[in-house]
C-alpha cells in the first residue's frame, strides 16, 4: 500500500526523468556527426560544427565569461594545443597547458596589438614536461580597431597552426563584429523608444499660457493656480525615467490638462469619468491617455462652436484594462484617421494618435493597438486593452525623479508659504 | 423548508448582485471628479472583497457538517482556512503585489523569465481551480435541492450552467463592490439566525446533555434514508419502518434492532421515538467509528491515523492559501506592497470572525439534527437549523437567509474561479484557440468539475477544498516563498519542484477521488498528501537549482530588488491632492 502510495507520486517525477534521459542520447548521436561520408566531409562537417558551437557565447562580446566559452569550444579545432583570449593585453580565458607561457604570450600579444600582424614564435621551456613548443598570436579586428588578440601554443612543429590560429582570429572577428551589430540594434530600439515618447505640443503650451496670461489681472488667485497646475503637468511630461506609468497617475495628468483646457474654454466642456478602481493600479504607457483626451478636445470643442462632452471609461476585463476616450464632437473621415495611423498624412497631423498606438504595439504586440470607431458628424470613440501583466512592464515609482529633472519645486522665491510643505499641498 | 420562501430569497441573492455588478455601479461610479475618479480601492473594501470572495460553500455548509458528524477534531479546518492568510501575510502579500504580476503563472513568468515554467505553473492552476470548483458545485447541489426539493445533481448543473453563462458574458467580472457585498451577505445570514438560535437553545427546556453522549432524538423523528447505509447499534434500537432493512421488507411495522450492524436500503423511512440514542453510521468496511469521542481531539471521524490527518491538513490549509488563483488576482487591486499587507491583515480579521460561526451550528446541528447524522447529509445542518430550533415563520424566514447566503457563497466563489481557471486556460494552456477564447475557455473551465461532481456523487464539501487546498500547498507555496526569498531559485529547479510536489498531490487527489485505497497508510497518504508533497516540492525546487546554478536568470538581482523594496521611500506617501476647478 505504501508502495502504491509512492508509485503515484512519483510517477510524474519519473516520467520526466524518462524525458529527459531519453533525449540525451539523441541530441549526443546528432552533436557527434556519425553521418556517413568521406574523410574530408566529415572532417569539414566537424569543423563547422565546432565552430558554430563556438559562436553564440562571442556574440555577447569580448567578456571573460564568453571567452571562456569560446575557448573551450574552439580548442578542439587545434589538437593538443593551447588556447587563450585576451581583450587589449589583458588575458581573458586560457585553455589548456602551458599556463606558465601566459606572460610571455601576453609580451608577443601587446607586439601584435602595436603591429595590427600576427606573429609566430618558438618557445624554449625549462620544464621537460611541458609540451608546449611553438606559439602564435592573431589580432581580433573589429571595425579596424584590434580589441584583443587569439593565443595558440602547440607542440611540435609550428607548421599549418599558424595559418590555422589567423584563420579563427578572423573567425573570431566576425563573431565579434556581429556582437556589435547587435548591440547597436539594441541601442537604436531603445533611441525609437525614446524619440516615441510622447512630446508635450507646442500649441498647447502657446494656448496655455495665453489663457493663464488673461486671468492674470482679473483673478490672480486662478492664475495663480493654472500655473500650479502647469508646472505639475510639466514636470510629469518631461520626466525623463520610467516608460510605463500607473493609470491612476495618467489620469492625475490629464486632470491636470484638462484644467488648463477649462481655463480656455470655460463650461463648453464637460467631461465625465467612469472608472472601476480595480484598474487604477494597472501599468500603462507613459502619456498614453493625455494624448488621446487633447484629440478629443481638439475634435470635441475646437473645431465647433458648441459645448463638448468628454467621456473617460476604464473597465475591468480579467486579465485586460480597457479603456475609451470619447467626444461627441466632429469626427474624422475613417480613410484620412487610416492614412494618419499611417503616417502618410504630413508629419503633424494627428502626430499624438499615432504615437500611442506605435508605442502599444511596440510594447503588447499588435493586437493592442488603437481601435478608432469615428464618422463625420458621429464624434469619436477610441479603445485601448492593455494587459495587466507583461513581462518587462513595470512602473517607475512616482516622484523620485533624479535631481536634474526635478523642478525647483521650493526654490521659487516668494510663493511658498512657510510651513505649509510646498506647492503640493494647496487649498481648496 | 419553506420552498416559497426559500425561492425567494436564493433568487433575491442572485439579483442583487447582479444588479449591484451591472446598474448600481455605473450609477455610483460616474463623476466628473477626478478625484473621486482616481480613488483607489481602500484596503478594508478590499479585504471585504477578498473575503467575499474566499468564504466558500465549505466554510458556510462544510465545516458545520463535519463538526457535526466527526467532533471538535474537524475545528482544525476553520483555523487553519483563515491562518493560511497569516502566512500570506509573512511571506508573500506584499511581494507579490510589488512584482506586478496578476495571476500565479504571472509571478512565475516575471520571477523566471521562462515560458515553460509559466506553462506549468498555469497547468496546476486549473488543475487547483478545478478541484476547488467541485466542492462549490456539490454545496449548490446540497442547497438548492433543500430549497427546491430538486435532486442534488440538478442543482449542481444549475449553478454551473448559469456560471458559465454569467462568466462567458462579461458580468461578474472581479468588481470589488459585488465581492464585498457577497461577505456582507454571507456573514449576516450566518450571524442573525446564529442570535435567534442561541437564544432558542438557551431557552430550551432540556439544555445539551454531555457533548460525550450519542446524540438522541429530542421528539419523533422520521428519517428517510437516500442511500443505503450501514448503522453499527449499540443498545436494542425500537423503531417504525417502511422499506427495507437487513434485506427484509417493512410496512409501517415495528422494529428492533439488537446490538450490531444492520443495513438500511435506499428509500427506507424510519420512525424513532423520543429519547432514541441516534444510530451510527458505520463505515463501508465495518471498522469502528469514531464518534464516542466526539469532544475529544483526535476523534478524528473515520480516519485511521487522525494525527497525521490532523498534520495534513494543517499543511494544506495553512501554505495552501497563497496558491488560491482567485484569491491572488484580488491582490492585484492594490495600489502597493504596503496596501496588499494591510489587505491581508484586514482578511485575517474578517475571515476569523466569520469562522466563529459555523462551529456554533455545527454544535447545534449534532444537538437539534442528530438524523443527518444517519443519513450522512450532515452538510445540511446549516440549512435545517432554524426550521429544527425555531420552526414557523421565524424558522422559514431565518432558514431563506441562510439559504440565501449559502447562495452567495458558490456563486461568488464559482463564479471567481471560474474567471481564473478560464483566464489561464485562454492565456497558457490553450493559446491557439484565437481571439474569442476568453469564452470558450469558460465551458472547460466549468464542464470539468461539474461533469466530475455528478459523476463522483458525495464528498464531504468540506473534505473536497482540502484536496484543493493540497495542491495548491504544494505546487505554489515553494515557488512562492523560494521565488521571493531566495535567489538562486532556477527555471529547471521550478518546473522541477512543481511537477514534483504539485504533479504528486494532483496524482494523489485523482486517485482519493476516482476510488481510494481501502485502507492503511496508503489511503491516509494519498487522502492528505500535504505532509509528504509540500516538503517533496521544496526539497525538489532547491536540489534542482543548486544542480543548474548557470542557469540562475540574469535578471534575479533586479527582480529581487523590486519584489522588496518599497515602491517609494517612507514618509513621502503620496499626499492626494486635491486641487484646481472641477467641472462646474
């Protein structure tokens, strides 16, 4: 009974055992290349084999962990040989014997660096046990640089093992050559990302600002609290850290900029949120929101005489946020909206809409784009789903800004009062 | 029961949180305010909610019934249900909420980096979801068909069915106002009629005898009996039969039965006078029963080792809470780490006070109920209490309630499973059905356990969520705690310890559930495995890793630093501004 007990629980440990162990061979009869075929195909055959095996650790670049790698998987290629790397003169990964010759290796290396040549040289040893005869050195070049260099020591004649040690140095090249082609590939997602991110538009900062100027005089006070208000908004849009934000912070964004609209257009607007707090702490894109409710306000209040109506919806959707923004005001042509999305229609037009739904596509893949529902005459209805979980996504916590983006919050003279902890805590 | 009345209420229960979960929300949610927009759930609500949402069919029929019919021993179970948070609270609440992630095979995807752990991780969610499901339906079956008068198969398929659709069409989503109102509901339809019963009991004439006694009938009392039983008789036995015991047929004649063990078959009625010791049921293979101890620990029911039982099922209960799916998406609610621990000491509280309750019917039902006893519906007792201590109207009001919270305990359990299970099928275990595959992921996530629920007939409810509780122990409380407390945890020592511990309670389970061994070590192993697969699945995790060390992800450091720094320094919460002009 106990065996039975035990039978059942182990069986699925031992069903993975089974697993496992039944794939090993498998893999090992296909790595050992038993194919048949003449001498010279399956040396060939080898030989590519190692080499390949060799390269995804180099493509990480020249570090001591790759190098060790690379060197134990290249060693083969040389017979008894041994093997080093090193970045400049510095000794990297050493396989093999003969690791008292370092030194004097590394003396032939910083030749080769100077010279940009490989060199070959003999090696006189005290030990008699040493095997270690002949040695030679090859530059790594990459992009004309020479950022390190390949280390053989051999026994016997040096012979072909020169020839061989430059032809893997230039193997070794490429391999590091195509590291860094992956690393600028990197650097230039991460340059569109950045150039993604969403830019605080020049009209409204004019539009803004003229507002605020006209109550200057005959309401200080507003004034005084617009520009507050203002430099919140400024602060959040040109934070510098962080690419995902938490929804309820988006929404204290668009609060904010929609207090600046007020300013301009007074009770034409009106707005109206309904928002399931469950979703208040779901990671969204950095200014993903604000864009979307200044397209509204565009369509909604600027391009009509009318009072404007704004609806911001978030819902619960299990493992999805969604969220709509809505106007009830002109609309868009569904084939200029499609040319927008595009790109195609000037380099201004629609520029927020496009951003968002580049960046969401960027980040959740393409089924959590933008979906626009819009005539003309019929308003416009914009969705977003954002998952609440995506590897990699993950909020910068608020307010810990580095110093140089920080504003000087209590630096401004005269408008702190004392004893109140700053601008953020104002009446009201 | 009064069926009217109870129609009513179990159809008022369902209405209103429906209509809480569509109309009143939008209703109180819309504002033009951005400050009241932009308010985060506050942690009592939300513990409310997650309570709401964990007081499940064996907490409110479940733990009364075992009580009942197998003695104090079985109080293990409504502590250990609500000291599972307390290990929440230690290990895992805060963390977890800080990773971002919102189901288990999240956690395991964000912590890892590797897709074949969150696969397997999924896989055992559902497997979890679906054993819990099965006690929700069964409790469904039970209460509806007290209601009703339906058989209990019908009831179970009901609420399934009516699941499923509520699920596959968008309501019931997690909206925290319905979870909340759910605890409400069920705290109060246990609470009120708790009052009238304690006041009936104390103005009893002949107040409980010695808990140590058999139970006797207090007045004449006609049992009818669904199931054959088998009853172990102590002393001479005087009763009224119709039907058939010990093979011979009855007609409303008298009958003895000496000391020994009789069978009663299906359909039979008996009439016992006031004052008759309640016959025991004996077990299907004639062993002694444990219910002379009744008030004693380790009566154990029918177990035949009850400390390692005991042991089990502390196991499961207290490290098996954290790997509830439908507990954890709730978490996802809060605004932080610091939020999720307050939530979490809030449901310990909640929780614990809800579970004073269903100990006190348990007692009474022994008292007041003892024929459940006979006929083994002791899961019952909660509903039959009040018709039994008070009768008339007060007994038919009072018994609606409770009815009508038993209600809200599988449909909001159900219903919250049922999201889970579906989400994680849609997302990791099935993702090719396409776009739609939210809602046909429902119907698995359902057909499963209501298909195995008719099938497998009667399991304790109570017993049921302890298998669940098993697995999730022993899948999800090593990958929790080492994924959160130690670094050189792996996704080759994951998947491993995974399929070891939870893999091995899962097999353990099936095989208690499709038809246990008779008897001996073995059937006490595999019906509380928790003892041997949470160390199994911890030991496994750790050799596993410690063997693939150059496996260790490299984004660990990162990970770790954010699973336990607080998301902002101390002393700089957030102030909630409230300023500027709201729309006038």
């Amino acid at each position: 009974m106990n065996g039975l007990a035990l039978l059942a629980a182990g069986a699925p440990l031992l069903f993975a055992a089974g697993l496992a162990i039944g794939r090993l061979p498998a893999r090992r009869a296909a790595r050992d290349g038993t194919d048949p075929g003449t001498p010279v195909e399956r040396a060939t055959f080898r030989t590519l084999h190692t080499a390949s095996v060799a390269a995804p650790p180099l493509r990480a670049g020249l570090t001591p962990d790759a190098a060790r790698k690379a060197v134990r998987g290249l060693r083969p290629l040389f017979g008894t040989a041994a093997l080093g790397l090193t970045a400049e003169d510095r000794l990297l990964a050493w396989e093999g014997p003969g690791r008292h010759h370092a030194e004097a290796a590394l003396e032939r290396v910083r030749q080769v660096l100077d010279t940009g040549r490989a060199q070959t040289f003999a090696v006189a040893c005290a030990d008699p046990d040493c095997p270690v005869r002949w040695g030679a050195a090859a530059p790594l070049t990459v992009d004309r640089r020479v950022p390190g260099a390949l280390v053989v020591l051999g026994a016997g004649e040096p012979g072909s093992g020169a020839r061989a040690t430059e032809e893997v140095a230039r193997w070794v090249s490429v391999q590091l050559e195509l590291a860094d082609l992956d690393r600028t590939r990197t650097g230039l997602i991460e340059a569109e990302v950045r150039a993604l991110r969403a830019q605080i538009s020049p009209h409204f900062v004019y539009n803004s600002l003229a507002a605020i100027a006209s109550f200057v005089r005959t309401d200080p006070e507003r004034a005084r609290e617009l520009l507050l208000e203002f430099a919140d908004f400024a602060r959040y849009s040109f934070r510098r850290h962080g690419a995902f934000t938490t929804l309820a912070e988006e929404l204290r964004a668009v609060e904010q900029f929609l207090e600046l609209v007020r300013a301009r257009f007074g009770p034409r607007l009106e707005v109206t949120l309904r928002i399931a707090p469950e979703v208040l702490p779901v990671a969204v894109p950095f200014l993903c929101l604000q864009p979307l409710v200044e397209n509204a306000v565009k369509h909604g209040l600027e391009e009509s005489a009318g009072r404007g109506r704004i609806t911001i919806t978030a819902r619960d959707e299990g493992a999805t946020a969604r969220i709509v923004v809505e106007d009830d005001g002109v609309g868009v042509e569904p084939d200029r909206l499609r040319r927008i999305l595009r790109g195609e229609d000037g380099p201004t037009a629609g520029i927020g809409l496009r951003n968002v739904d580049e960046r969401l596509r960027q980040v959740y893949g393409d089924e959590h784009g933008l979906v626009i529902e819009t005539g003309v005459g019929a308003g416009t209805k914009v969705t977003l789903r954002v998952p609440k979980y995506r590897p990699g996504v993950h909020t910068a916590p608020p307010d810990t800004a580095p110093p140089d983006s920080e504003p000087p919050d209590t630096e401004v003279p005269g408008v702190t009062e004392p004893g109140d902890g700053g601008l953020r805590r104002l009446d009201r | 029961m009064n069926q009217t009345y109870g129609i009513v209420a179990v159809s008022a229960a369902v209405l209103v949180t429906l209509v809480i979960g569509s109309v009143g929300l939008r209703v109180s949610r819309t504002t033009s305010d951005f400050y009241v927009a932009s308010r985060t759930v506050p942690p009592y609500l939300n513990a409310m909610a997650v309570s709401g949402e964990y007081l499940s069919a064996a907490s409110f029929l479940g733990i009364a019934g075992l009580v009942a019919a197998e003695g104090v021993e079985m109080l293990w179970f409504p502590v250990g249900y609500a000291a599972g948070y307390l290990v929440l609270l230690a290990f895992v609440a805060a963390p977890l909420r800080r990773s971002g992630a919102y189901t288990l095979p999240d956690f395991a995807d964000s912590r890892l980096g590797s897709t074949a752990a969150r696969r397997v991780a999924g896989v055992l969610v559902v497997g979890v979801g679906w054993l819990y499901l099965l006690p929700q339906l069964q409790g469904a079956g039970l209460t509806l068909g007290l209601v009703t008068g339906a058989p209990h198969w019908l009831g179970g398929v009901l609420v399934a069915v009516v699941v499923t659709l509520a699920v596959a069409a968008g309501g019931m989503r997690g909206i925290t106002f319905v979870q909340a109102f759910q605890y409400c509901l069920k705290l109060t339809a246990l609470l009120v009629p708790a009052v009238f019963l304690l006041l009936a009991w104390h103005g009893d004439p002949r107040p409980a005898r010695a808990m140590e006694e058999p139970p006797t009938f207090r007045r004449h009392t006609q049992v009818t009996v669904d199931s054959t039983v088998r009853l172990r008789i102590e002393a001479p036995l005087r009763a009224v039969a119709s039907g058939a015991v010990d093979g011979r047929a009855y007609h409303g004649g008298p009958l003895v039965l000496d000391p020994g063990v009789h069978e009663i078959r299906a359909g039979t009625t008996l009439r016992f006078p006031p004052g008759t010791p309640v016959p025991e049921r004996a077990p299907g293979d004639g062993r002694p029963g444990g219910a002379a101890g009744w008030a004693a620990p380790l009566s154990g029911g029918e177990e035949e080792h009850p400390l390692y039982a005991t042991y089990g099922l502390i196991c499961a209960t207290f490290l098996g809470t954290m790997g509830l799916p439908h507990v954890l998406v709730r978490f996802y609610t809060n605004p932080d780490g610091r939020a999720a621990r307050r939530t979490t000491v809030i449901v310990l509280a909640l929780v614990g006070g809800f579970y004073l309750l269903p100990p006190l019917y348990g007692l009474l039902g022994r008292l007041y109920a003892p024929d459940l006893l006979l006929t083994g519906d002791t899961d019952a007792a909660v509903l039959v209490l009040p018709e039994r201590l008070l009768g008339g109207t007060a007994g038919d009001l009072l018994g609606a309630l409770i009815a009508a919270g038993a209600c809200a305990a599988f449909l909001s359990t159900a219903s919250g499973l049922t999201l889970s299970v579906a989400g994680v099928l849609s997302q990791d275990v099935l993702p090719a059905l396409g776009v739609r595959r939210f809602r046909l992921a429902t119907l698995p996530a359902v057909a499963v356990p209501g298909t195995v629920s008719v099938a497998a007939g009667q399991l304790p409810v109570a017993s049921a969520v302890g298998l669940a509780f098993a697995v999730a122990a022993s899948a999800f409380c090593p990958l929790l705690v080492l994924g959160i407390w130690w670094r050189g945890l792996t996704p080759p020592g994951a998947i491993a310890g995974l399929l070891a511990g939870g893999g091995g309670a899962l097999t353990a389970v099936t095989l208690t559930i499709a038809g246990p061994p008779a008897g001996g070590w073995a059937r006490s192993l595999l019906a509380w495995p928790a003892v041997w697969s949470v160390p199994l699945g911890f030991l496994t995790m750790i050799l596993v890793s410690l063997a693939t060390r150059h496996r260790v992800p490299p984004g660990t450091e990162a990970a770790m630093a954010r699973l336990h720094l607080p998301e902002r320094p101390a002393g700089r919460d957030l102030p909630s501004t409230r300023r500027g002009v709201t729309t006038p």
